[in-house]
C-alpha cells in the first residue's frame, strides 16, 4: 500500500536535508573549504540560503511548510547556542571581535528568546502569539545579518582569523546551520502574513 500522500512532502523534506547534512559533513571533513580562495565562503553561504529559501517557497515542500507548525520552524534557532563557544573562541584569540565576542552573545540571546517563543505559542497562534513571534524573528533575523556581514567583512580583510569556522565542527555552520536558519526566518515572514489571526 503506498504511503498516505501527506507524509510525502515531509519525507521528501527529511532527506533532502538528511543528504545535505551528510554532503556538509564530508565537505568540511575533505578539508576543501580552508583551501578555497576568496570569497567563495560567503558565496557559497549565499548560494546554500538561495537554495534553502527555494526549497521551502518554490518545491513540493511548500505546502508541508505552510501547515507545519511554526515552532518547529523557530526550534532550529536553538544551533545558536552555539555563541557559546563563540565566546570561548573568541577568548582564545581565534575569532575576530565582530563575530566572537559581538555575534555570539548576539546568538545567545535570540536562542535564548526562541526558548521563551516555543514555550509561551502555540500551535494555532493567537494575535498576541503572532505579535511574540513577529517580533522575535524581526530580532533574530537582524541578528544572523549582523553577524553574518561582520563574519564576512572578516574573511575579506583577513581570511586566517575566521579559520575555526571552515574546520569541522564550525564549518557546519556556513554550509549547512545559518543557510537554513536564514530561510526559517523568511518563512516565518511568510507564515505570518498568509496566516490570518483565529477569531477570538
């Protein structure tokens, strides 16, 4: 028997970014990205966003999205605890001070607020859970801008003080975490104006 055509959306979903986990794992692992001229990691940052914002607007996960629950959508943001270590790197001398010391409590921050979004919505937002949300993913998106500019304005001015983030674990977070925590923050967007508020 096949399967219920409503899972096929969220499978197609799961492993296209199963694939690509997988893909940025072996990337980072080859130790190709550290080699790779300027600016090809901001550019293939931007490419990897444009390819996560067509999945979720252009492809057959579209409709999956539009009835998924947003909260799912804002739990990705949780990677951004990862400005913890930010900090500790920063410390160490081996990020720069825009997107050591600036970004990564920029990041902490909003993952902290994502955890307060996911704990006080809903699944059928009110229109004081659409204002939260609104409003978090207005603070978010400017955030991961801001830091992404400042991690990109450093590797044009010194591509060796942002070595950490081209090496395994952290080259996740250019090939695979902040294209889709872009993305989710544009969705968000999309959700938020196509969804009209429930009657009271």
């Amino acid at each position: 028997m096949a399967p219920p055509r409503s899972t096929e959306p969220r499978n197609f979903g799961l492993t296209v970014l199963g694939l690509w986990l997988l893909m940025a794992v072996g990337f980072g692992a080859s130790g190709i990205l550290p080699t790779l001229p300027m600016p090809a990691p901001p550019l293939i940052l931007a490419a990897l966003t444009a390819f996560a914002l067509v999945l979720g607007l252009r492809s057959p996960l579209r409709g999956w999205i539009a009835m998924l629950d947003p909260r799912w959508l804002v739990a990705v943001h949780l990677t951004r605890f990862v400005g913890f270590y930010f900090l500790v790197l920063y410390d160490r001398g081996e990020l720069p001070r825009g997107p050591g010391l600036y970004g990564g409590w920029g990041d902490i921050v909003v993952a902290t607020l994502a955890v307060l979004v996911l704990l006080f919505t809903g699944p059928l937002l009110t229109a004081r859970e659409r204002l939260i949300l609104a409003v978090w993913n207005v603070l978010g998106l400017a955030g991961i801008l801001v830091v992404t500019a400042a991690a990109a304005r450093a590797w044009l001015a010194d591509p060796g003080s942002m070595a950490a983030l081209l090496r395994l674990p952290l080259s996740l977070l250019p090939t695979y975490v902040v294209p889709l925590v872009l993305a989710t923050h544009v969705l968000l967007f999309v959700r938020l104006r196509a969804a009209p508020p429930p009657s009271p």
